[in-house]
C-alpha cells in the first residue's frame, strides 16, 4: 500500500495550492506531473503552453509550470507571481520532506517573530536537521526581498573561514582595506536576507562573529543547524526530536495505524524509491514499526535502512538490526561522506570531543535506558584515569549535552535523566570495547554505583518512601540487571546480597514474578559455589521457599515447587528444627495449606503468632491471624475463623507495618478481608460481606499489587455470583483476566474463566457459559496445581450443567467431585453440592424426588452444623418448594421461617426476597 490516503492527499493538496498562488484569475495551471497525465486527453484544439520553472513558496525544488491553452479560455495573463525574482540558492531535493508539520510550523512561527533574529537547530547525526532547516528556508522565502542563501560550512576547519565562506556564496568579494566580515556588514545592513548556515559544529569558535554580523546587521537573520548550540546572546534554540514513533505494541497495532506514524512513513517511501514493488502488509507492517524504534526514529537510520529492502526482507533487516552500524551503511553517494554510514556520521561528532569528553561518552556507554548525573557522577569518582586526568564530570556533561551526543530528559516524577539513543550507544560501546583497561573498570564502577544505589532504595521500600523508590528502581531497571548480571558473573554474594531484598519488592509489587524466579535461581546458583556454613543454609532455606511461592503464584503446584519446598524442608531438617525465620514458617504455611494439610499448616500459623508476640511485632501478628482465620474456614470452624480474621483486619494498617522480606503473592489484608467477606456473606450477613469485598478491591488498587488486586477480583466476583449479580461478577472476571493475561497468572486465568462461564451462564448464554468453564478447568487441571479451586470450580460447573438444561451432566460432575473429596465431607462446599445436586435431580425427566429430598436435608444439616445461614436458607427454599408439592407445605414454611429469622440484613438480596415471597403464598 501506499504511505496511506491522508498522507498522498495532504502533500498533493499542499502541492497544488501552491501551483494556484502563481495564477491570475480564469488562468489554468497544471504542473509537469499533471501535465503528463493530461496530455492525451486534451479538448480539441487545446494545448499546452511552458511557462519554465518556478520557485513556490514551501516547495525545496523548482516546479515547471504549464498554462492550459483553448478557444474558450484567456490566453494572455502577466508574469506568474512566483518567487523567482528573489535571489536564492536553495539547493534542489530529490525527495520530499516526510512529516515534521508541527516541527516546522514552530521553527517557521519563531523565525517569523520580531524578536527571533538568530534559531540554531540542533541534534545528533542523522536527526534531519538541514533537511527541516531547508524546507523551513523554502517557506520562508517570500519574507525576505534580498535573497535566502545556503552556506555549507560541512568543509570548513578554520572558524575564520566562516566569514569568507558567507561572503562568497553571496558573491561579495574583498574592497579595500576593509576585512571580510566588515564587507559583510556594508553589504548587509540595509538588506533582507536570511542565511542558512549549515554544520556549525566544527567551527563553534566563530559564533561571536556571527553576533557581530547580526548585531550589525538589523534585517538579517540566521537559520543554523550545528550539534550544539552557538551560546551567544540573543540565540533561539530548538532541539530537533526524532521522527514520531508508535507508542504502542507494533504486534498489536494495524496497518492503518502503524503507517500514520512519521517513521514508518519515512521508510516506506525510501522503500519503494529503491524497489517500487515494495508492499505494506499485515505481516510485515510490525517488522518495519520496530525497525523504526529500534533506530530511535533518526531519519538517516532509517534511510539506511530502507536501502537494505532490495536484499532483505523487513524482517530480516530487524534481524540484522543486533548490530546497527554494520547493517547501515552504503548510503546515496551524492550525500556527504559522513552520511553514508552511520557510524561516519555519529564518528564526525565523536572527533570534535575532546579527550575527557571522549571517555566520558564511552563510560556513559555502560548505562542502559538513561541514567541520573548522580549514577554518572559516582561511577567516574571510581575510576582512576578519569580521576588522574582531571575530567569535570558536569562540565563534560553539559558539553555532551550540547553536542547532541546524550539527551537531558524530564520525567514526570524524580530527577532529570541522562539518556543516550541506542544507535550513538552502538558507537560508544565499540569505542569503550576497544580499550579492555578503561572498559572492565567503566563496568566494575557501573555496578558497585547500582549495588550501592539498590540497598538505599531497600530503606525506603520498606518505609513511607515507597512509591518514590519503586519509580527510581523502575527507571534503572535496566542498568539494575546488567549491573546485576555483572556481579553474578564475578560470583560475588555481598554484592548480589545488596540487591535481593530490593529487586524483590520491586518484582513483587509489579508482579514479575519471572524476574523474581530468575533472581533466585542466580542467586542458589552462586550460593552452591561457597562452603555450607549455618549462615549459608539459612539463605539458601530462604531462597527456595521464595522460589517455590514465585513457581507458585504464575504456575501452581507443580513438580517444580514440590521439589524446592522439599528441599526448603530437607535443609530445615538437617539442620536439627525449622529456623524461626519468618519468610519459612509462611512459605511452608503456604504449602501445607495448598498439600491440604491444615493441621500442619496451623501449625506454622502459630509459630507465627509466637514469634510475633516475642519480637512485638504487629504486621506478623495480623498475618497469622489471617491464615488462622482460614484454616479454621476451611475446616468448618466458621466462627473462630471468623473472630481471627476480625482480629486481624481491626489490627491491619498497610502505612505502619512496612514489607516483609521475601513476600511473594497476596497482601495479606486483601487476603483477610477477602475471606472475610466471603464468611460473612455464609454467616448471613451479606451487606458487610460486600462491603468488605469491595474493601478489599479497593485495597489491591491502592497497593497497586497486581497479583492482589487480581484476587480481590476474583474473590468479589464471586461474591457477586453468589449474591445472583451476573453482570458485576461477569466485569470482575474480565478484569482478573486481563490482569492474569499480563502477567500470565496461569491459576488466575483459568478460575477466572470459569467464574465467566458461570456469570454468562445466569445471564441466559448457558452453553456459551459452559464452554468457558469446561475451557477453564481443563486450563486449571492442565497447571498439575494443587486443588485448592478444583471443589468450587465443581460445583460451579455443576451448576452452569444446571442452567444449560444438561443436568444428567451435572450430576456426573458432582458425583466425580464426591469422589476425589470423598462422600462424607462436611464443609461450606459440600454444602453448596448437596444442594445443586438436588436442584439437578428435580431436572431430570423423571425427576428423582426422593433422592433430591435427602440431598437438600442434608445441604440444610451441615449448614446448621457450621452456622451458615445464607446456606442453610437456600436449602430450606428448595425443601419449601419441594414440600410445597407434597402436601407438606406448612412444614416448608415453618423450616424457611425458622432460617428466615435469622437475618438482621440483606432482605433486599435475591435469596432473602425469594424466602419472602415464598412464606408470603399459601
């Protein structure tokens, strides 16, 4: 495809306006391109005459005019009113200007002002600084009577010359006794004049002349493109960006989009100049988008670039991109030398440094994404021949800066950065390669700086500087893992110890939890290299239950976490007990509690009460509580799960108790009231028990700790599936599933499918409803998780059975649940299986009524056992209906009452309602 229709329509409606300011009115004027096109299918007797070429106002290049010539038309107009009376020598482009409108609305708005006499354009090698300067030039033309001239100053050394070079592209020669620059100001004063003088940088020494000239000279003014800026007073400067980028995922962008973006528009011309067959495709539309970000958006990469399209597909050429400078290179030869290769061009910025400022741009090489002056400052203070040569590390900066070399940033929240594009940070890396002394101690004070730099940020992780720190790790992310990779690969465990902590936090608070599993596996892989000592083994116990919570969170109960809990608990052993370490009583807590072994699991849960009570420590007091609180949930014992949870969730102050080492996974207040409100919605009250979910949503958010946030979700949604609130569980389920999509939480991505299936399936889509649960639990079982979900996602499945009019299918799904939990269960989901299965046993033709009988007495026995009101009204409801038919109606009323009465909230729920009604007929 084209570069898209907007983009061919706004350069020939550009094109042709200007062609129409040229004519007088009743004159027809065609340009060579139209003139051809036209030229077969003239009217009779019709023809056309040349007018020669023209200069328009905005166009680089010439235009030839041709005037159309019939019976019926004027023939006779004066002169075109073009700019070719006003003296130029704008050089021809043989390619249009791609993009840059609002760049070049700006220099073209500052150099139109009265106050802007002097606007120097700057920007590294390759931005397109005298290609926007001349098109600025172009549109500019009509404002100045006496001329717009172009001065190359790509050849001049000397800064004197600068003078002589301007006067003999005006055509002045030496009068006198008088100097260059003085014939200059004669020749000047009184005249309109703009000059262009391009590539400034070599001769930065002459800026003051050129003051002279304008200060002298009061209709004069300058257009400069230099890498630097000429520092002199009165000196407009406008950094020229890249060209646009796609600021989205390229893989997941269109056609469409991708080619309104100024880069790839850029490409593809240069493309289809080189090989005119050269298509736009779905396929490789993505390859060109990130060539273009690959290359920072710099106009002669991407040129070069494009060049390569005659022998190498996009994708390939992305392929190739590993190595930059090698790749672009064999540019046009009518270009400057220093702009057919890439590395020429950013090497003729190189060699105006200086030699501090050159090894200053090399050390700068080792960062990656940017960096702070501090990070800069302090790696430079570590090695000694910058030291030894005296090199003013701000003063340096600033000249690179200046230079265009390295780019100062502005973030919205923290200190400036220093950021380098990635094709420069090519060059400086071969530069730095090229000398082994200066680059192992550029690396080695790269990474003692961001050692020392993460262990700061650990203090304030675990204080009320937080959020701060995570936006400051964040920022460095990637100079945090080449300096990481830097002190695993000299196997340095102090080193490494001062990041683990927290790199950590940071993991978990943004829910890499691939990260985290791959900073342990370094970790243990370092640790195996030193003796066993105690210190050691404690470690190393740390290290492995953290691995096993990290496999956990993303991928279940797999071997993989089976094998490090073990060896967690094999190391314990040998060492005589459990160490009372905190992160191991929680993480082999978690494992009992997943292995099913709740008396084990309570176990650790009142280690670390004790321990709490003994280190006065309120944050692990009110995590032991919490997992208390559940096992006793689990196990049937409502009530005292219950009154731990309250305990906890009273006590719970995310800002006071700061963050434990080696958390992984939930925040344990989502956690409490979460579960809290699941237990508080069992035990009739489901008001509060809303309240609470959405608590603990609101909780996760604040935190901003996806992995919580995706099961408060998950847990409200089901709170609202069991409040019969379709739509709302079925907005939960689709948020738990984008977070879980980003993050790939496999165990979150297949319950939360399942609770979308049934959502969709109360909403009246039941066997689309059914399809999602079927797709989410073969997603779950597949994970060879342990089965934690595995009896809600049964009997939710039972129940969509149910809806869907299958319940002989129902009832073979609960009958396989009985199965792997066994008959004789009693817990809040048994509850709810006796229950559906009497629902599908009224559904099946004919239906066994007895046997239904016995399911909903028994639902409603163990619901009066364990104090579960709402569960035990939704039994007495069916044995109302039920008896209802049987002549036992009185009974059926007399039961639901008596469950009825119970509540002191929620009569405006569905199931309250429901029970109202029904003890309401006769």
């Amino acid at each position: 495809m084209e570069l898209g229709d907007g983009y061919d329509g706004y350069l020939t409606l550009t094109r042709a306006q200007r062609v129409m300011s040229t004519a007088y009115g009743g004159q027809v004027l065609l340009s060579s391109s139209s003139a051809e096109l036209v030229r077969g299918v003239l009217p009779e007797e019709g023809t056309l005459r040349d007018m020669g070429e023209h200069r328009l106002k905005g166009l680089v290049n010439p235009e030839r005019l041709w005037q159309l010539v019939a019976p019926d038309l004027l023939s006779e107009f004066p002169p075109l009113t073009s700019l070719n009376e006003i003296p130029n020598n704008l050089p021809a482009q043989p390619t249009a200007l791609i993009g840059r409108e609002a760049e070049l609305a700006e220099v073209v708005k500052r150099l139109s002002s009265e106050g802007a006499r002097l606007l120097t354009l700057t920007g590294p090698g390759g931005i397109g600084k005298t290609r926007m300067a001349l098109q600025a030039a172009a549109e500019l033309i009509e404002r100045f009577k006496d001329g717009v001239f172009f001065v190359d100053l790509a050849q001049i050394r000397d800064p004197a010359s600068v003078p002589t070079a301007i006067a003999q592209t005006l055509g002045f020669r030496e009068t006198g006794d008088r100097t260059v620059l003085d014939e200059l100001k004669g020749q000047l004063r009184a005249k309109t004049v703009l000059l262009l003088l391009d590539n400034f940088e070599q001769v930065t020494t002459a800026a003051p002349k050129v003051g002279e000239l304008l200060r002298d000279c009061p209709q004069l003014k300058l257009l400069v493109t230099s890498r630097e800026a000429l520092h002199v007073r009165g000196e407009y400067v406008f950094p020229v960006p890249p060209l646009m980028l796609p600021k989205i995922d390229p893989k997941q962008a269109t056609i469409e989009l991708l080619t309104q973006y100024e880069a790839v528009q850029l490409f593809i011309e240069r493309a289809q100049a080189i090989k005119p067959d050269f298509m736009v495709t779905n396929e490789n539309a993505p390859a060109v988008a990130e060539i273009c970000w690959r290359l920072d958006g710099l106009p002669l990469a991407i040129e070069l670039a494009a060049a390569r399209i005659r022998l190498f597909s996009p994708q390939a050429i992305l392929e190739r991109l590993g190595s930059r400078l090698k790749l672009l290179r064999g540019g046009a030869r009518d270009l400057p030398v220093r702009q057919q290769t890439l590395r020429d061009a950013i090497d003729w910025s190189f060699e105006l440094l200086n030699t501090g400022e050159q090894q200053l741009f090399e050390l700068l090489s080792v960062f990656s994404g940017g960096c702070s002056f501090e990070a800069v400052e302090m790696a430079a203070s570590g090695i000694e021949r910058l030291d030894e040569a005296g090199v003013d590390i701000l003063e340096g900066l600033t000249s690179l800066v200046d230079k265009s070399l390295i780019r100062q940033v502005s973030p919205e929240t923290g200190e400036p950065r220093l950021l380098m594009l990635e094709t420069i940070r090519e060059f400086a890396v071969e530069r730095l390669d090229a000398d082994p002394g200066f680059c192992a101690a550029a690396r080695r004070a790269h990474a003692t700086y961001y050692a020392d730099f993460t262990q700061r940020q650990w203090e304030r992780l675990a204080g009320h500087g937080r959020e701060a720190a995570l936006t400051e790790l964040i920022s460095d992310l990637e100079n945090l893992r080449t300096a990481w990779g830097y002190w695993v690969e000299d196997r340095d465990l102090e080193k490494l110890g001062k990041f683990v902590d927290g790199l950590w936090l940071l993991y978990d608070a943004r829910g890499w939890y691939r990260s985290t599993i791959d900073l342990t596996k370094d970790m243990l892989d370092v640790l195996s290299t030193f003796p066993p000592t105690p210190e050691r083994i404690q470690q190393e116990i740390l290290l492995q239950t953290g691995l096993a919570r990290a496999l956990q969170v993303i991928k279940g109960f797999t071997p993989e976490v089976e094998q490090a809990y073990t060896r967690a608990l094999e190391l314990s052993q040998a060492v005589g007990e459990i160490p009372e370490l905190f992160p191991v009583l929680r993480g082999l807590g978690s494992l009992y509690g997943y292995l099913g072994e709740f008396e084990k699991a309570g176990r650790m849960a009142e280690k670390i009460l004790s321990m709490a009570e003994r280190l006065d420590d309120p944050g692990m007091q009110v995590e032991g509580h919490i997992r208390l609180g559940y096992i006793f949930a689990v196990t049937g014992k409502i009530q005292m799960g219950l009154d731990h949870l309250e305990k906890a969730i009273a006590d719970y102050d995310p800002d006071r108790y700061g963050t434990p080492r080696y958390q992984l996974g939930n925040n344990y207040g989502v956690i409490g009231l979460n579960v809290s409100a699941l237990l508080l919605w069992m035990v009739g009250l489901p008001e509060r028990a809303l309240e609470r979910a959405n608590h603990a949503v609101a909780l996760a958010r604040r935190l901003d700790h996806p992995y919580s946030l995706a099961y408060a979700l998950f847990h409200a949604g089901l709170l609202h599936l069991w409040r019969r609130e379709a739509d709302l569980a079925l907005m939960r389920s689709l948020a738990v599933l984008e977070i879980a999509g980003e993050h790939e939480y496999l165990v979150w991505s297949a319950v939360a499918t399942c609770l979308r299936g049934a959502a969709l399936a109360v909403t009246g889509q039941a066997e689309e409803g059914l399809a999602h649960i079927h797709r989410g639990i073969d997603s779950y079982q597949g994970l060879n998780t342990a089965p934690i979900f595995l009896s809600l996602l049964i009997f939710m499945h039972a129940e969509v059975c149910a809806l869907a009019g299958k319940p002989t299918q129902g009832l073979a799904v609960l009958d396989k649940g009985f199965e792997v939990f066994g008959a004789g269960r009693e817990d809040i989901f048994s509850i709810e299986s006796y229950r559906i299965k009497g629902d599908l046993l009224l559904a099946i033709s004919p239906p066994n009524l007895s046997e239904a009988e016995r399911s909903y007495l028994r639902a409603l026995e163990i619901a009066q056992e364990q104090g579960v009101i709402m569960l035990e009204l939704r039994a007495a409801i069916r044995l109302a209906r039920l008896w209802k038919d049987q002549a036992k109606a009185e009974q059926g009323k007399q039961l639901l009452g008596k469950a009825y009465e119970k509540f002191s909230e929620g009569f405006t729920t569905p199931d309250l309602v429901e029970a109202r009604e029904l003890l309401k007929m006769g």
